[in-house]
C-alpha cells in the first residue's frame, strides 16, 4: 500500500469536517468572552482524546497558545504547522455565524476559512500520522496560536520560546496553492495641527481638515510613481491604502485636529523607517507650499506587539516547496500554482524574526474570509490533512 492510500484509511472524511465544524462553533474573536480560550482549551482536549501529547501555554491575559507534539526518532528535520485560534467578529454575517454547517460541500461560518478548516486539518494530521504506524525521524508540531488578526502575540510567543522547527507551514486560505511571499505591513498615522477659532471668523483659524486634502493630494500624486520603481517579480509594487480619516469637533468650529490612518504594504528592501523618511519628504513639500502646514506622524500602535510585521520570502531552493509541490499534485490532480499573499500573515515572523523559512498553504480562498457568507471547500479540508501529512513524512523523513 503507498503511503497516500495508507493515510487515506487512517481517518474519515467526516471526521475532520466535524472537527471544522466544531472549531467553528465555538465563537474566537475579540469580543467572545476569553477570546480564543474555550476553543483552545476545547482542541487541546480533542487531540489529548486521540492521543497526541498537546499543552496549553499561556500568553496574554491567559490566553493560551495550544502546542502538539508528535515527537520523532530523531535525526530528521522538524516541520512546523501552525494556524491562528482567532477570527474577526461576525460583523454583518448573512448567515449564522457559528452554525459551521456542512452543506453544498462547505462548511460554513466564521473563521471556517480563516482558518479553522486549516486549523482542523492540522489538528487531524498529527492524529492521521500516529494512527497510520509510521515513524517519523524529525518532530512535527502543530501550533495553535492567539490574536493573529490584530498584534500576532501568539505567533510571536512561539518565535520567543519555541518549539522550534526547520521550516513552518502557515495554514492561511491558499486554495492549496503555495503561497510564497507577501509585502510587509505597516499602519501610520499622520496628524494635521491647525488652529481652533469660530466658523462665524474662520480666518482665524487654520483649518485641519483642509490641510489634510492638501496633503492627500500630494500624496496621491508623489507616491505611486515612486512605488512603481520598486516592484516585486512575485508581490508588484508596494501599496498604501487611506483606511480612517476624522477631524474636528463640530460644524461650527474651525478643525484644529484631522487625523489619517493609512495601511502601507512593505516589499523587500523597505522598512518602516524609510516609509517614514519618504512620508517625511511629501510633508515637506506641503510646508514648502504652506508655511502654515503642520503634520506629525505616529505608527500605530495596535498593528504589533512587538515584532515589525516584514514582508515574506520562501527561499526558492528550499526542499520543503519542491515535497509540496509533488503532494499537492499527488493528492489533488493538479500542479499548484506559486502565489503571494495579498495578505499579511504569521509566515512572515517565523520567516524574518525566527530565521525559519515558511510559506503559506491552506484551503479555502481569502476572497470569502471576513466575508458575510464564510465559508471552506469540504474536500480542500480533506484534502489539506494529505497534503500536510504526506510533507511531514517526506520533509522529516521516515524511521523506519
């Protein structure tokens, strides 16, 4: 029997499928009560079940990371899976958000695609592997991280503290592509000082808000050009997206506050101090227009906890993208395309921070996460659970 038929016979369909749809109904985002919690807790109990050695390590307000262990012989290489326990709100879902219903081959809900699918298949991978006989020589872990949708504390934590790996798989919606790189992510705040005075005599003062339009004008017309000249084979040109914007008090009264918030996309050779200097150039040619204006920039705070969120490489000669490519194509039928991300994901702290390659492989598509219909291709599941086993044996080797 090849070893794909013989994972194949370790675990049913449905089983996975119910994990998802369990790990979909037990509501992780950052307004449930313990966040991630009782998902972790509830996950690291299904994989005690089923005889995986698992803990629970506190991170932030105890919120838990769960880390999976199926320990090898030794002398092979370690791969690391890893997924995030969270998800956004359920906003305005059109559907019930924690049903995780299987219907019309998906399973339905938030973090369905991003990612408890991947979580699940994770999860069912270590138990596959174990119920399957074989022996691995190197370690495979699963980790099951916290926050990733806002600062990363989780993925950070594992960063810091390990378990440490030769190469990691993030399990973000690929489609089961390989997605091998991402531009970096930064979230700034520039803010206009103007000066308050009534609307009655508005020439006393000087308005904020129009300051700001003076400057976004600038913006829009110095930067592009200057991107373009820097792009990616693999990510295109850095990009930059206005989110937020607000100013003033009142319709009365002059603005003497307007504030931007802009989302900045890194690619390789950028950093977010020379984001800062080129931001600090276009200011500069405002003031020499204006000498009234006046702007100051801030990152903001809540895009990190403490590790710069850099853009992501997978090194193209690394072993672990060719095994993929060959189990992807084994297991689906077909050849899996190289991606990137339009995304920032965790891959990039393992990558940079941690000195480990990593790359992105997951079902399900980004197009629906965070969407009011979520929802994960069934068989991509299935699916994901071959893939990632199928790697492991090959990437760390067989003991016996």
């Amino acid at each position: 029997m090849d070893l794909l038929e013989r994972l194949k016979k370790t675990f049913d369909p449905e089983e996975v499928l119910s994990l998802a749809g369990d790990l979909v109904r037990i509501p992780s985002h950052s307004q449930a009560p313990g966040r991630e919690t009782a998902v972790a807790r509830w996950l690291a109990g299904w994989l005690e079940k089923n005889g995986i050695d698992v803990m629970l390590r506190p991170v932030v307000e105890e919120r838990p990371n769960v880390i999976a262990t199926l320990k090898g012989k030794g002398g092979g290489r370690v791969l690391m899976l890893n997924g995030h326990l969270d998800t956004v709100p359920p906003y305005s879902m059109t559907i019930d958000p924690f049903s995780g219903e299987l219907k019309d081959g998906q399973v339905w809900g938030r973090g369905s695609a991003d990612m408890k699918g991947a979580c699940a298949a994770m999860a069912m991978t270590l138990v596959a592997l174990k119920r399957s006989g074989i022996r691995l020589a190197g370690d495979l872990f699963f980790t099951g991280v916290i926050n990733e949708e806002l600062k990363s504390e989780g993925s950070e934590d594992i960063v810091l503290n390990g378990p440490k790996a030769d190469a990691v798989i993030v399990g973000e919606p690929s489609e089961l592509n390989l997605s091998i790189g991402h531009r970096g992510l930064e979230w700034i705040e520039i803010e206009v000082i103007g000066r308050a005075a009534h609307g009655g005599r508005p020439h006393l003062g000087i308005n904020a808000i129009s300051k700001m339009a003076a400057f976004i004008r600038k913006l829009e017309t110095e930067l592009p050009p200057r991107l373009n000249t820097r792009a990616h084979p693999l990510m295109g040109p850095p990009i930059f997206n206005l989110g937020v914007i607000h100013g003033g008090m009142q319709p009365s009264s002059v603005a003497d506050r307007c504030i931007l918030q802009v989302d900045r996309r890194l690619v390789p050779g950028e950093t977010w101090q020379s984001v800062f200097a080129e931001l600090e150039e276009i200011i500069g040619l405002c003031r020499a227009e204006d000498p009234d204006f006046n702007a100051r920039l801030r990152r903001i705070p809540d895009n990190m906890a403490t590790m710069d969120h850099l853009p992501m490489e997978f090194p193209l000669d690394h072993p672990l993208l060719g095994i993929l490519e060959e189990t992807v194509e084994e297991v689906t039928g077909r050849k899996p395309q190289r991606t990137c991300c339009t995304g920032w994901t965790d891959a990039a702290l393992f990558a940079n921070q941690g000195k480990t390659p990593a790359l992105v492989l997951g079902p399900g598509t980004i197009a629906v996460a965070h969407g009011a219909q979520e929802h994960c291709p069934a068989d991509q599941i299935v699916q994901a659970v071959l893939v990632y086993g199928l790697a492991a044996v090959r990437f760390c080797g067989k003991a016996d």
